[in-house]
C-alpha cells in the first residue's frame, strides 16, 4: 500500500500508533520516515503471540511506505541457537513479510555497544558492582546505595577492562547505569546493562567474556540502524524510561518506543519456558507438534498463513490487555480453508457395505466437484463399485425419528453417486454390525436424478476395491481449561488428555495418495486436513487442521469432555509423545 496521507484516511479509522505516526508525520519528527524492526530472542521457536508482533511490526512499515529489520536479539550465548535463528526467520517468510537485506543481529554491534558502555562510565553514569544478587535487589527494594557506586571513573573503567578480559568469573560483578536509587520506577534503580558470561556465542565465538543486557542492548540497537519507531507489547513499557535516558545519555539518534498489548488467548500458554518443557518432558512430540501454538505447529497442522494474518487484523492494536478467545482464530482458519480446500472422502471407522443389484466388478466414475465455493472448480472422478466403505456411526438397527442416516429399510444418498436403500445386515456373534446390504435407486444419480425418490441425509463413502489406506490424527486444544495453571498453579495439569487421538487405518479415495505438502483437503462431514510434513510415502498421514465448525463450544455446554468415538480403528488410538 502507498505511504498513507491524512486526506486518504480518516484519523479515527486508524489504530493509536498509526495516529500517533501521522502525528510525527506532519510535525517532521524523523524526517517523514517510518522505519520498524522485529526483534526475536533466538532461544526458542516463533508462537502466536510473535505473529501479532510480526504482523503489526511489518505491517505498519508497509502501510507507511516504510521499512522493516529483521533484527536477532542474540544477547545471551547461554539459550540462543542457530537453530532458533532459522526457525524465525522461515517463520516470518510463511506469514508473508520480507525484510529483503535488513537482517541484522544485536551481536554485530557488540562493539560498538561496548563503547558505549565506556562512555556512559566516562560521564559517571556507570558503575561496577561486585554486590551480590540477592544484597542487590534488597538495596533496591530499600532505595539504599552502596561503595560501589561512588568509586572513581578509572576504577570503573580498569574493573570494566578486567570484565571484558574474562578476569572475572560469571556471578561476580555486574556493570550498573547510575540513575536514581529511589526512582519510583524500579527498573530505573541503577539497572544491571553488562553481566559477564565466559561462553562461546553463536555467532561471535570466544570473542567476548561480557553481553550486553536487553536494556543496553534493544535501544542502542534500534539507534544504531536508524529506527523511527520501536514497536513492542505492554510488558515493556516500565523499559520505555530507561530506554530514553540511556539515547539521551549517549547523545545517539533517539527512536520513539510505543506499546501495544500482547496476544493473549484462552486454552493456551505463550510462554517460551513452558512451551519448552512441555517439549523436553515429552509432553508433545517437539515444537512442531500441531497441538502447540507455536507457527511452525501450527504450519504443520495445516493453518493457512492468511487466516492467522486475518485473525490478528481482527484483534486490532490497542493499549488494552484482553483474553481473546481461541474459537476466534478457529474461526478464521475455517473461514480460509473452506476457500482453498479440495474436498476428499475418507471414512474414518469403516463399516462394509455390499449393492447387491450391482454386478461383480462393476466400476462406475463418479465425479466430484473439487471445491464448489470456487466458480468453474474443476472435477476429480472416484470409483463407484458393488463394495464400499461408510462410516460406523451412520449406521443404526433401530435408528430414532431423527436419525437422518441409514438403516433398515431407510434411503440415504451416497455423496457423488447414487441413493442407496437399506435391505438387511449381518452381525457377528457381539451383536456389532459386520456388514449391511443395500440397493441402488435406479435413475437416482447425482446431477441425472429422475428417480423421484427423496433421501433425507448424504453420506460419505469409498470403493472398498480402490480405496487408499491412510494414517489420520485427529487433534483438539492442548488444554482443556481456559487459563492452564490457574485453579492449581501447574498447567500440566490441565492439559487435555484427548488433545491427540490417532486412527491408525483410515480408508480414502484414490486421489489422496498423490497429496501433497501445503495441499488443504476438506475431508467431507468430518474436517480439513493436511499431509504431514513427515508423512510416509508408503501410507499418507493427514493431520486434521479443523473441525468444519466449532464443536468446543458445544462441549462446554454439554459439561466438557471430548465425546469418545466408538469401534472399529479407533480402539487402536495412541498417544504419540
């Protein structure tokens, strides 16, 4: 989008930062530009959350006809790895933003934060501290000084020297700005903004013995590559004091930071501390798994890049924290798949069924519409034999009024095909259903129905002859209360026992083995579905994305619990951790 100008759109219209931009704009702070940055810690994989900060960090920029960094926060050679670093960034490119050559790393201006660190000790506005932490954070707490902080400018600076030559040993001394020790701010009571680490840092090696801290870090950062304005969540704004006093203090080019509230949604943890130990503990099958919210789960559970940019756009940017609700994203997933997906048929739990006044070996193509939402959608053919698969469950004996399914003597229609009537069925010696026996209505085909016979429900079905045998998993919500943690204070507890449930042999029709990755299928009355990334050639795996509708809500109703599926390749679910 060109670069917005006020005529061409109403200020109300626009959220408080874009307000607040135009502002700048017409006043000439920053000469006009609008300059952002994404700036992820790469020691863990992108979630949600990051999606929003993304979205509203690029966004924006594009929006202004400016420009985005895509800058590592790399401070902290204890939990960062090249790994993370590649993980965001194909994050980033799945969601559709480019930062084109502007990727940066905090680690390439190791250097010169260092000289700044030197300067603000030169102008007394920094000191070494051998105090240890737990004395530290009581000082503060009783607003008290120290020795320290009265120590000459060449003390600082030789102890300073020795922290850079690995002289000291981690723990042992930090470097302090020296502000104000009853600040009522307490992130301004002479805040920690170098620590030694004697660790090898991914990028940089064994160059360096000390790191900066976010603080000395993020704003100089920001400065350095010319940012206008640094976008970040709430929990940043005690930062934004300390964030100008350090610009100030050095004399630098001063960007303006602007906060916005986070992502938060209900049914789901963001937290990069338990979203690794829900992965080390074995809780989930790695940070890919499709239960986490993490984007590279989400990727592969089949979430179309668009319908998470859609739902953050619905979300909005506001000053306000807020609990969105977990059925809104669903919403939004649905609302693109059931635009782009090709619809399938694949019955999960198969029950036999035998058309007796069709000959053996009759096959007949059928031709099903890819995606009818899309206008001349083409046509795929499936196989109509004298044997073929239904669900279980669309199955009864003694069906009641409303039972719009098949059983004795009843009429269903077979999506694609033909209506088919119920003339009797065989059961094994448990009384469960083994096969049902039926006939064709003639003249009752889809399209060239003539028949004059009304069938009430449409079912899903495959050729038991053509029919591809598959692995599908079935997910749910990884937890099953709204805020995991809250009523016992460990959010293992809450997680949902069901959130996984694996149908070892599904049967499909032919098409579906030359799925492929990124490919979106509609498996007809049962959900969207994609292949997994790892998916076996020799037998494809789907892995449902979503229901076709929000089925969560009506659980709550009901009282919770996911409605256990009864019979046939069901009873061979497991877990897969």
């Amino acid at each position: 989008m060109s670069k917005v100008e006020e005529n061409d759109k109403p200020k109300e219209s626009l959220n408080f930062i874009e307000q607040i931009i135009v502002e700048h704009n017409e006043n000439g702070r920053f000469g006009g530009q609008v300059h952002t940055r994404f700036p992820p810690e790469p020691n863990g994989y992108l979630h949600i959350g990051h999606a929003k900060a993304i979205c509203v960090n690029f966004g924006i920029a594009e929006k202004f006809g400016g420009k985005t960094n895509l800058r590592f926060d790399d401070t902290n050679p204890a939990t960062e790895s090249t790994e993370y670093v590649e993980s965001i960034k194909k994050d980033v490119r799945w969601l559709g933003f480019d930062w084109e050559e502007r990727e940066y790393y905090a680690s390439d201006y190791f250097q010169t934060l260092y000289e700044y660190a030197v300067t603000l000790i030169q102008k007394g506005l920094a000191y070494v501290d051998f105090t240890s932490a737990e004395e530290m954070d009581r000082q503060k707490r009783a607003e008290e000084t120290n020795e320290y902080r009265n120590r000459s400018i060449e003390e600082n600076l030789a102890e300073f020297e020795k922290m850079k030559a690995g002289e000291y040993e981690e723990g042992i001394c930090v470097l302090r700005a020296k502000i104000d020790m009853s600040h009522p701010n307490r992130l301004m009571r002479d805040p920690i903004i170098y620590r030694v680490k004697n660790m090898a840092h991914h990028r940089t090696g064994d160059a360096w013995n000390i790191y900066p801290m976010y603080d000395m870090a993020h704003g100089q950062s920001d400065s350095i590559e010319g940012i206008t304005h640094s976008l970040c969540s709430l929990e940043f704004l005690p930062h934004r004091e300390l964030y100008e006093w350090l610009t100030k203090s050095l004399g630098i080019h001063e960007p303006q930071q602007l906060e916005f509230s986070r992502l938060n949604l209900n049914y789901t943890i963001t937290s990069k501390r338990k979203l690794k130990q829900l992965v080390e503990e074995g809780h989930v099958n790695g940070w890919d798994d499709p239960r986490m919210p993490t984007l590279s789960g989400m990727r592969r559970r089949g979430y179309p890049p668009m319908a998470i940019r859609n739902f953050i756009e619905k979300v909005g940017v506001s000053k306000r924290e807020q609990s969105i609700d977990l059925s809104l994203l669903e919403f939004c997933v649905r609302e693109e798949l059931n635009k782009v997906a090709t619809r399938a048929l694949c019955v999960l739990d198969p029950l036999k069924v035998v058309i007796e006044n069709l000959p053996d070996g009759h096959c007949e193509d059928m031709q099903v519409v890819d995606n009818p939402e899309l206008e001349d959608s083409p046509m795929h053919s499936m196989p109509f034999t004298k044997e073929i698969y239904i669900e279980r469950g669309d199955f009864m004996i003694d069906p009641p009024k409303k039972f719009f399914r098949l059983g004795p003597g009843r009429c269903v229609r077979l999506k694609g095909a033909y209506i088919i009537e119920c003339t009797g069925y065989e059961t094994d010696a448990e009384g469960q259903v083994t096969e049902v026996r039926c006939r064709f209505i003639e003249n009752s085909k889809s399209g060239e129905d003539t028949s004059g016979v009304k069938a009430k429900g449409t079912l899903h079905w495959v050729s038991i002859e053509h029919a591809v045998p598959v692995e599908v998993r079935q997910y749910d919500r990884l937890f099953a209360t709204e805020a995991p943690g809250k009523a016992t204070d460990n959010f293992l507890d809450d997680i949902n026992p069901k959130s996984l449930e694996i149908i070892e042999t599904a049967y499909a029709e032919p098409f579906l083995k030359e799925a492929k990755q990124g490919e979106a299928f509609q498996f007809m009355r049962i959900g969207y579905f994609t292949l997994d990334a790892e998916s076996p050639a020799e037998k494809p795996c789907f892995n449902q994305t979503s229901a076709l509708r929000d089925n969560w809500g009506k659980k709550k109703e009901k009282g919770g619990g996911q409605q256990k599926k009864k019979g046939g390749q069901q009873k061979n679910q497991k877990k897969q951790n």
